[in-house]
C-alpha cells in the first residue's frame, strides 16, 4: 500500500520497471549507508581499547553477553581457556560467525578485523568476496547431489531442520509457486533449468545497476496479471507476500544474526 506513490515518480498510479529499479538501488544505498553508520558504533563496541582492531574472542565475549550471558564470567573462562557452556543453539551461531570472520579476514591474515573488515563482516552482501561466501552458504544448505549448482526441487525444498512440520511447508502451493517463478524467472538468467553459483553470487550482488534493472523486470513479470509490463495498486497488494517473502532475501537477513 505504501510502495506505490512513494515508487510511482510520474504518479500514473503504475510502476514501471525504471521507477521500480530505481527504487531498488535507492534503497540499496540507504541500507548501504545506514550499515556503514550501524559499523562505526558496533565497532567501538566490540573495540574497548580502541586500538582500531577487533579480535574474535572481544567479538565473541560481546556476542555472548549480547545473548544474556554474563560478560566477565565468558570473559574469564576464555582468558583462562576453560569450557564454555553454551546451547547447541547458540553454538551454532558461533561457529557460523566464525566462518565468516575468516572470510572477512583480509591478507595478510591476522585474525584481527579492522574496521573496514568488520563492515564486511557484518554486512558480507556489500563485499565481494563475502558475497561469494554467502552464496557457497546458501548452496550448501541447498544443494542435494554435491554438485555446487541448484536444481529446481532442490531450490523449492527446505534445509533440514528450517521447519518442523515438512510435510506442512511442502503443501503451501502458493510458497512453492513463488519460489518456481523465482527460480525461473529471475535466478536462473540463462533459463537451463540450473542456478550456478555465478548466477547467484550475479542475482544477490546489491550494487550491481544492471541487476536492479533486471530484478525489477522480474519482480513485475511476476505480479502482472494484465501483462502491460507494469504494476497497479491491486496487482502489489496480491503479491505483496511475494515482495518480501523472496527464499534468498530471507538467507540475507538470516546473515545479520550478529546482534
């Protein structure tokens, strides 16, 4: 309800693939902007000594107590190299965020993030590199076979353990159908019926203006039920789910567990 006249610049109650891409980049640099601001105070956070370099056990001690657990206990027991005790829960997020803090982890390797490393640590879908992460993730957690591309019923099933009633989720058509259109219509940018890693790590890339473009593109093909390659009032509200419901973005906001 909100999109459209804040979308719509020449107010014909449309949006057109232009208006919606940029729209897309708009709000790709606002949350590019307002990450780098959201940095600078998690930094000084996890920073006390300020000495413009973080390491992960000042990480991980503001990390736990961020979750409830005493910070000088944590802080101690580390110190003192005695076991943590941790859920299994938790514990996963730990090792999650390890990964990720050796892939933000720049030559030469130190295991101390500065505060341009701890960007790309917090925010990895506006690195490069941490991009492709991402998307070795994502293809971990999907790829059935092991052959490091995505199939279709790969794409639309779930990673073990996402929910607990599969059986559930399997049947929500309206999910799957999304999820097929998705698949086809937009990751899939050769249509051989096989998502590549490149073809994700091209698909997440934020920054890219030509993908803007084309994700608007989609997005419209997706919800055009009249086919005049754009969208009305009526046409947003029926696929509003659909908007902010995409399986990948989901992945991108899973990846910001950090706080």
């Amino acid at each position: 309800l909100f999109l459209l006249p804040r979308v719509d610049i020449n107010n014909d109650k449309k949006i057109s693939a232009k208006e919606m891409q940029r729209w897309i980049m708009e709000k790709t640099e606002e949350h590019f902007q307002e990450a780098v601001q959201e940095n600078k105070m998690h930094f000084r956070a996890v920073d006390p000594d300020g000495d413009g370099h973080v390491s992960w056990d000042e990480y991980k001690i503001k990390f736990l107590a961020s979750k409830g657990f005493n910070e000088k206990e944590i802080a101690e027991k580390i110190k003192n190299n005695e076991e943590l005790k941790i859920d299994e829960e938790t514990q996963e997020v730990l090792d999650n965020l390890k990964d990720r803090w050796y892939q933000a982890d720049n030559p030469p390797p130190d295991l101390l993030l500065s505060e341009q490393e701890f960007l790309s640590f917090l925010h990895p879908e506006h690195s490069r590199g941490m991009l492709r992460f991402m998307v070795q993730e994502i293809v971990r957690d999907l790829d059935q076979d092991g052959d490091k591309k995505l199939t279709l019923p790969e794409f639309i099933s779930l990673p073990v353990g996402t929910v607990e009633n599969q059986q559930a989720q399997d049947i929500d058509d309206d999910w799957v159908r999304d999820r097929r259109k998705e698949f086809q219509e937009v990751i899939d940018a050769n249509h051989d019926g096989i998502v590549t890693m490149e073809e994700l790590e091209e698909y997440m890339d934020p920054m890219n203006e030509h993908n803007a473009l084309n994700e608007a593109r989609q997005m419209i093909a997706v919800a055009d039920e009249n086919q005049n390659q754009q969208l009305e009032l009526e046409e947003i509200l029926k696929y509003s789910e659909y908007f902010t419901g995409s399986k990948l973005m989901d992945y991108a906001r899973n990846v910001h567990e950090e706080f």
